[in-house]
C-alpha cells in the first residue's frame, strides 16, 4: 500500500526544508488531563475525558470555559461541521498570526485544537482522514523550543504524529499502511525526538515495496527508519546510512534494513537482507559485503 497524498518534489532529502516561523515556542499546553506512558509520551500528551452534554456541542463547551484557547484560536470563522464519515466534528477559528486554527472532537477522544505549521502540514498530507484526528493540543518537546500534536484514526493511542522545531518546516511521521507496527512506533519506543533517530526531516513517504522516513539523528549526523512487509521498521544511521545511501538505498544490492545498528569488536554494523555495511571505529572507513 502506497500514499499518494504527498507531491513532494523531495524524495531522499535528509534535511528539513528551512523557514523562518513565528510561532510562540514558550506557549504552555492548553490540555488537562492524565498523562500516558503509551511508548513513553512526553507529558503533555494528554486527551481528555468524553462528555456528554445536554445542550451545545463539546467543541463549544471547551472553547467557552477555557480562556487561553480562546485567546490562541481567535474567533471562529464558521460554524462547527460534521465530516462526511460521521463521528467527528470540526470549527475552525482565525488563529494567531502563525495560522488559522481548529478544533476538533471525537467521542472517544475530547476535544483538541491545531494550529499553525502543524495544522499546515495536517491538511497539506489530506487532513483528518490522513492523520486521524488530534489526540492532544499542541504541546511543547523538551528542548530546541518544538511543538507537536499526536494524532488517531481511532482510539486514544497515537498512530501519527507533527512535530516541528524553529527553523524547519512541520513534519508528519505515522504507521499507516505498516501494519500497525511501523515507523511511527519504532521511533516512539527510541525516545521520540530525543532518541536515537532524532527529529524528522521528512514526512513518512511510500515506495514501491515499504515506507521510510529520514531524521536528524542523535548526533546530527542523519538517520532513517525503513520498512517493508517483509523486514519490518529498522533505523540506520550515521557513516553506515551514508554508505548504503551512496549504492541506492533499498533499491542496492542491499535491499531493506534487517537489523538496527549495532556494536561489533572495533566499530559498529548494519545488517541488510543482501548483506552488512561495517564501520571501523580506529580507521572510520566503512564497507559494505554481501557475504555477511
């Protein structure tokens, strides 16, 4: 299964396409709730609770009780709608002057807002229907002044998420169409952006036979995570991803990435379905040999 929502003229860049944004890198999250562990979440991202409510609608209620959201979104330029599917619901508001907002609400999932290059890229990838819908407001990441908003096509449990950081654009990173265990999990569980992958230079972009998307890497040295149905998620970085980058990605010799990088006596190694690229950590010269 291949995406075609994305025409990017990008397919293997490994840096993010540089901006310069506006948006409030010390706006605190407008949520309360109960944090989840779920792939180790940073704090913020919470969902609130459903409710039932005797009159009005849930997106009215959260943007008449809470103050903050109300100065963020600005007015609402229409009335709430119901998406085609049913079940979900939508407003859009004018928006700071980083962009228009909106809020959505589900009933599994509360009521949450996205604004600004998230909300961009969101509707750039095909809205909703594409990432699913925000399962948190937009919450700051640890350092380098970021945001991100999870996102889910059902349930509570992020499936996709935007992030972005000053400087760069905002990018998407999901599992679907991977099986449910996919590049969006499997940067999750390495500790999201402060992981060994990094932060996100790319979307997650469809091959002919997988998925892949490139990050920073922990050293700024770059690194991807590939999948396909027959190898699964597995991340390559640094000199070793420069080598199999420079014989064609998946479409070398090598094909896909059938193991992480991992440590060996005197340098690390990345195995592949056609073979192994090695580093040597007193020469730094890297190989590559299809007799491993």
């Amino acid at each position: 299964m291949r995406h075609n929502i994305f025409q990017h003229s990008f397919r293997r860049i490994g840096v993010g396409v540089g901006i310069v944004s506006v948006l409030a890198a010390g706006l605190l999250p407008l949520s309360t709730g109960t944090a989840s562990a779920q792939y180790g979440w940073p704090r913020c991202a919470v969902t609130s609770s459903p409710h039932t409510f005797a009159a009005g609608s849930a997106i009215d209620d959260r943007y008449a009780s809470d103050q903050a959201l109300r100065n963020l979104l600005g007015a609402p330029t229409g009335p709430e709608r119901e998406s085609e599917e049913g079940g979900v619901f939508l407003r859009n508001y004018a928006g700071p002057p980083e962009g228009p907002g909106i809020l959505y609400s589900r009933g599994d999932t509360g009521v949450h807002e996205v604004h600004g290059l998230i909300k961009q890229t969101m509707w750039n990838a095909g809205g909703h229907r594409a990432t699913g819908v925000p399962i948190t407001d937009e919450c700051p990441t640890a350092g380098f002044g970021g945001r991100y908003n999870h996102f889910s096509r059902g349930g509570t449990t992020p499936e996709s998420s935007i992030y972005w950081r000053p400087g760069q654009w905002a990018y998407w990173v999901h599992d679907y169409g991977q099986g449910g265990y996919g590049i969006h999990r499997k940067w999750a569980e390495s500790g999201w952006e402060n992981g060994r992958y990094g932060w996100p230079t790319t979307n997650t972009m469809g091959l002919e036979s997988g998925w892949y998307n490139h990050f920073a890497g922990d050293d700024w040295q770059g690194a991807s995570i590939y999948w396909s149905p027959q190898t699964g998620p597995h991340g390559v970085n640094g000199r070793i991803r420069d080598r199999w980058a420079s014989l064609g990605w998946e479409r070398s010799y090598l094909g896909y990435p059938v193991s992480d990088e991992y440590d060996i006596p005197g340098g690390k190694r990345s195995d592949f379905v056609g073979g192994c690229v090695t580093w040597d950590r007193a020469t730094g010269v890297v190989t590559d040999s299809g007799g491993c």
